[in-house]
C-alpha cells in the first residue's frame, strides 16, 4: 500500500500513533494516500493486529485521528450504526440515506425508526454534555454512518502542544463513545426488546404467508419494506426470482397488509414469458412495470443480472442497451383477454380479481376488520390460489405472444 | 450491522473472492476498502435475524456498493443467534456501468 507524503513530518505522525496506543491499549496504523483526501495525515485503528475478540469488545470512541488541510486536528469514533440497518429492523427503507443530517426530518422520522432516532439523540446529547463539561467541539455527524468527531485549530502549535491536545481529544471520545455504547446496552437494548415483542407476532405471520405462498406458486418470497412516511403499510411481501428455477409462478408478486385490509398483485404479465433473469430485467428496463414491486422502487436494481464469471465468483452483471433492446422483449397480453380471465378465475374461485387500471398485473383485496389472523392467512392463501390459476391459464395463452416490436 | 454479523460477511468474502476486508480508516463510506483485480473496491455488508430479510438486505448492500461508485463485493448473512446456523448471499458487483433509462413504476 502507497503511503502518503506527509506535510507533516513522518516522527510526528508516528508520536501521534505511539500517543493512541498508549491512550487505548490498541494498534493503529498510518493511511494509505488513496484514503486520504483532503488531509495532510491520517492515523487510525488498525483492526487487522487485533483478535476478534479484541475487535468485539473495542472501545471506538477515537477510532482516528487527522488533520485538515486547514491545519485543524480532528479526532473521530467509528460509526455509530448503519441507519439503513436500523431502519431494516422496523421494514422501513430510506431513499435519501443522508437524510437525516437535517435535524429539522428527525421528528418526521421517529414514527417509523423510534430506536434509530432515539439513539442519534442520545449521541447528541451526549457530545453536548461533554463540550460543555471539557469545552469542546464534540459534532454528531448523522449521515448514513453516523459518528461522533471533534476538532480543535492546530494553526501555530508546535508538536508538543498538538500532541497534549490530541490526547486530551482523544480521552474525551472515549467518555463519550462509552457513554452511547451504555445506552445502547441498556436503554437501547430495551427498545429493541420491545420492538421485537410488538413484531414477533406480525413477523411469525407474514412467515407463515411467505410460506403458504411458495407452496402454491413455488415462487420465492422474502419482506418488503416502507419507503415513504406513513404509508399505512404494516407488512408487505415480495417475491423474488430464484436463479436455479426462474420459470415459476409469478400470479402471487406483491402482498400489503394495511388498517383496512390486504392487498395480492400478481407479476407484470409482460414478464410471463421471461426465461431467466437478463431478459426479466431487460423488460423492466424496457418500461415493464410490476404493481407494487419493491425492486422497482430501488434505483437501479434492475439495470444488471447475476451471473457467474469465469473466475467462478458470483457476480452483477450490467445489462447494456443492446441487450436491453435484444432481451426485453415484452409479452402482449391483450386487455380483454386479461379481462376474460379475471373474470373467469373470480366466478371459479368465489373472488373478486381486477385488472389494474393502466398496468398488466392482476389483483385482489379484502378487508380484514374482525378477521383473526388464521382466517386472514386462510383468505390470502385462498386469493393466492385464484391468482396462481389465472398465471398458469394466462402463460398457456401468451405462448408466442412476444411484442416483435421490443 | 451488528459487529459479529460483519465479522462473519468479512470472512464470506476473503474466502469466496480471495480479498483481505479491512476496516477503512475513513469517516464515511463503505464498511470497508479492499483490493479486488489489483485495484480498489469496497466491501459492503448486512446481516439479519430473520431469514426473510436476506434478499432484501442483499439488495441494499448491493445498492450501497454502486452508490460508491466503484467496484465492490456486497454481503448479505442471516445469522442463528442460538445454534450458529447462517445462510448468506453475496456477490461481485462491477464499478461504472452503463444506464439505460427505464420508467418507475408506481404504488398501486
């Protein structure tokens, strides 16, 4: 690895790094250039000389040390969390994984990641604590990885004095990052206690409909999530396609479960004929649009398709407008047929299955006031059935039906 | 995520993709820079503790991997707490590529 060329001179940098294993009782290490933009040094944790054990049980608070081009030192822990983690944990997904940086959003945030939002304020609070107890500048970064940082102007201090601040630095982010890990033991781990028991219940039932599903479609299916504020949505299931057998039953995609009740769409039936996953995502590029489809909520996902390469590693490989154009080549299903059919499967099957207004997808939706939940699987699973059924007729009737034009 | 779930992601993909994962020493970024084809990659992984949330955290770890505009490995673990037991999921996921426009289809 390329080290870089210091500004500062290479025995300083290396008392800083003799300083924080004193401090910490760890290793640290020297950046590489290619880690360093925009500062003159860098010194940080070296996680590779520890055990795992030494690894787990590490006190973060001053996971680095750096100074600016600017000549201010700062000193920073490692992240706090992932918010996109935490945010997993309550289904919730966010599209801007920097939008809380804006403190003004934490409020509308705390609906839909309580715990998330409770442990940035904790962080918060604490730094303030600390700056005004030791006067410091203690700064709770809450992007996607938070982490806590302070700094101080190191403009016309000599080493000495650089190198007493930087400890004294130092010292106070392990105070404060061993007063967030408490509460995240504590408090934070009873929030989280809570949370699982409110969503163990809802978690062993949406289990129980992803499997029930795959017994009738044979399709693969794992949880949604929540990408808007109060969306209503209290669970959601996606389906997903399984590389080895790509040629399932697409007839159950998408299930939501709202306050009033449940929501079933199927794939998108210019997708039917699809033979593995280029020309499933190829079709998507091509304008193909599932109802309600999670994937097609996340930005790019379908502009590549897993392939193995020739080094045997599994890989994501781009679909590039060529292919695009040669592989999404869309099934037509005419609107009446579609039509016939829903009506044919709802009459057959005692439910009531629509063509949605402007895609080709099918659905169906029940209210669940009263319901308990075994009778809510049992609808779903009975809708499942319907819609699995006008798949298979649909497919048999679509056979050769490719729009040339694609 | 959590750190015994990173370790385990860290360990998939030294041994799958042949790379050293090394925490970075940067503030932001992926959960780790690596050297993949001699050049610099970026590792990023999730883990969970239900196992219908693999795919779904395989997606964001993959997201999270073309975010940063490199090349990368995304690692996505399902964890036992109990027995141990893991599943996961993992890929290579190449640097730039090329887009093509597509229409986004809306909430029902």
């Amino acid at each position: 690895m390329t080290e870089i060329t210091h500004k500062a001179n290479d025995g300083f940098i290396l008392k800083v790094t003799k300083l924080l294993e004193s401090i910490t009782g760890k290793p640290y290490r020297i950046s590489g250039k290619q880690d360093s933009k925009g500062v003159v040094w860098r010194v940080y944790i070296d996680r590779e000389k520890l055990s795992l054990s030494d690894r787990l049980s590490l006190n973060k608070g001053a996971k680095g040390v750096e100074e600016g081009e600017d000549g201010t030192i700062r000193v920073y822990s490692d992240n706090l969390l992932d918010i996109t983690d935490l945010a997993s944990d309550y289904d919730f997904h966010f599209r801007d994984a920097d939008v809380l940086l804006d403190r003004k959003n934490w409020e509308e945030y705390r609906r839909e990641v309580p715990r998330l939002i409770a442990e940035l304020e904790v962080a918060e609070g604490i730094a303030n604590d600390l700056n005004k107890k030791y006067d410091t500048k203690i700064k709770l970064w809450s992007g996607e990885k938070p982490y806590l940082e302070t700094s101080f102007d190191a403009r016309g201090m000599n080493e000495g004095e650089k190198l007493k601040e930087i400890e004294r630095h130092a010292r106070i982010m392990l105070k404060a990052r061993e007063r967030v890990d408490e509460w995240v033991e504590t408090v934070g781990a009873e929030m989280y206690r809570k949370m699982e028991r409110s969503r163990m219940k809802m978690i062993k039932f949406r289990d129980d409909v992803i499997s029930r599903l795959q017994d009738i479609t044979n399709s693969e299916y794992g949880s949604g999530y929540n990408t808007t504020l109060l969306s209503g949505i209290l669970w959601s299931v996606v389906g997903w396609n399984d590389k080895k057998n790509f040629n399932t039953n697409r007839g159950v995609w998408y299930v939501k479960e709202t306050k009033e009740g449940i929501a079933i769409f199927s794939d998108n039936f210019e997708t039917i004929n699809a033979q593995n996953e280029l020309e499933y995502n190829s079709i998507k590029l091509m304008g193909g649009v599932t109802a309600g489809d999670y994937e097609a909520r996340i930005d790019d996902i379908f502009s590549s398709y897993d392939d193995v390469n020739e080094r045997g590693w599994n890989i994501s490989r781009p679909i590039t407008q060529e292919e695009a154009m040669k592989y999404g080549r869309k099934t037509v299903i005419s609107p009446q047929i579609l039509e016939d059919v829903a009506k044919q499967i709802s009459k057959e099957f005692k439910v009531n299955i629509q063509v949605m207004k402007d895609k080709p997808v099918l659905m169906t939706e029940f209210q669940t006031k009263g319901l308990k939940q075994q009778e809510k699987a049992s609808e779903i699973e009975r809708r499942a059935k319907a819609l699995a059924e006008a798949w298979a007729r649909i497919k048999e009737l679509s056979k050769g039906a490719e729009d040339t034009k694609a | 995520m959590g750190e015994i779930g990173a370790e385990v992601a860290a360990k998939i993909a030294e041994k799958e993709y042949n790379v050293k994962v090394i925490l970075s020493g940067s503030k932001t970024g992926p959960d780790s820079i690596i050297t993949l084809n001699n050049e610099l990659a970026v590792f990023e992984a999730k883990s969970s503790k239900n196992m219908s949330e693999l795919v779904r955290n395989f997606r964001d770890a993959e997201k999270q991997v073309k975010r940063r505009d490199k090349a990368g490995i995304a690692v996505s673990v399902y964890i036992e707490k109990e027995t141990g037991f893991f599943e996961c999921k993992h890929k290579y996921v190449p640097g730039s590529s090329s887009k093509v426009n597509r229409y986004e289809g809306e909430e029902p």
